[in-house]
C-alpha cells in the first residue's frame, strides 16, 4: 500500500465516523440518564382560601377537612390542565381529556386518574408540596 493511498482511506475512515456518530447521537441523546430534581412549593394559609388553589404547576384541594395536592399535568401527554369552577372539573386544552376533582379519570384519550403529590403540613399552617421534575 502506498502512502497517498494510506492517507485516502485513512481520511474516508475518519469521515465514515464522524458521520456515524452524527446518526447515532440522537438515539444515544434519548437514552442518557436524566438526573430528577424535586421542587418544593408552599402555600401558606392565606394562599389555601378557596376550594381549589394553583400554584406552579400543582392544584392544591380541600374537601372537608381533607387537603390534597395534583399535579396539573395531563396522564396523556402531559399539557397543563384548566379548572373549570362552573362544572369542577379539570380539563385538557390540547385533547380534551376530562377529570373531575379527585382526580379521577372521567372521559377523553388520558385513561389514568391524575398523579397525587406529596405534601406535608406545617405546624404554622403551611403546606409544602413536594414535585419531581
């Protein structure tokens, strides 16, 4: 093999590879790790008024005594829901999907219930909801 020839195929092999990994960097992009943060959100008392209360990105409910916290995620795609007051349901603007306010699942193409969040209250009446984002 002569050098000019060496030169050639040793550039076409570096091109090949460098394309290879062009191709291959979005599968291998998709397939890494993400590393998960939680994000604490508070609502303090005079935040907790009303039936149904938002903040970044959680719903905040009271029925009876009883708080609970979800997400404001659709289970199908994953758009921020709406609270509709009128009929107390939460409603997907992207596809329609319909939740009443347990969270329970009631039509459309989302077939689980929305996630419940975990929340821990304070003895000074504060509630900090716990997400992962």
């Amino acid at each position: 093999m002569e050098r000019r020839e060496f030169i050639g195929k040793g550039i076409k092999r570096i091109f090949y590879a460098i394309g290879a990994i062009i191709l291959a960097y979005p599968a291998f992009s998709f397939m890494k790790f993400r590393k998960s943060r939680k994000k604490r959100i508070i609502f303090h008392p005079d935040e907790q008024t009303s039936i149904v209360n938002f903040k970044k990105g959680v719903f905040l409910l009271r029925q009876g005594s009883e708080n609970y916290a979800l997400s404001d995620r659709c289970t199908h795609l994953g758009c921020s829901l709406n609270y509709d007051p009128v009929s107390q349901r939460f409603s997907c603007p992207c596809h329609g999907s319909v939740f009443d306010v347990t969270g329970k699942w009631l039509s459309g193409p989302a077939k689980k219930d929305l996630y419940r969040v975990p929340m821990t209250k304070k003895a000074n009446g504060d509630i900090i909801v716990t997400i992962t984002l």
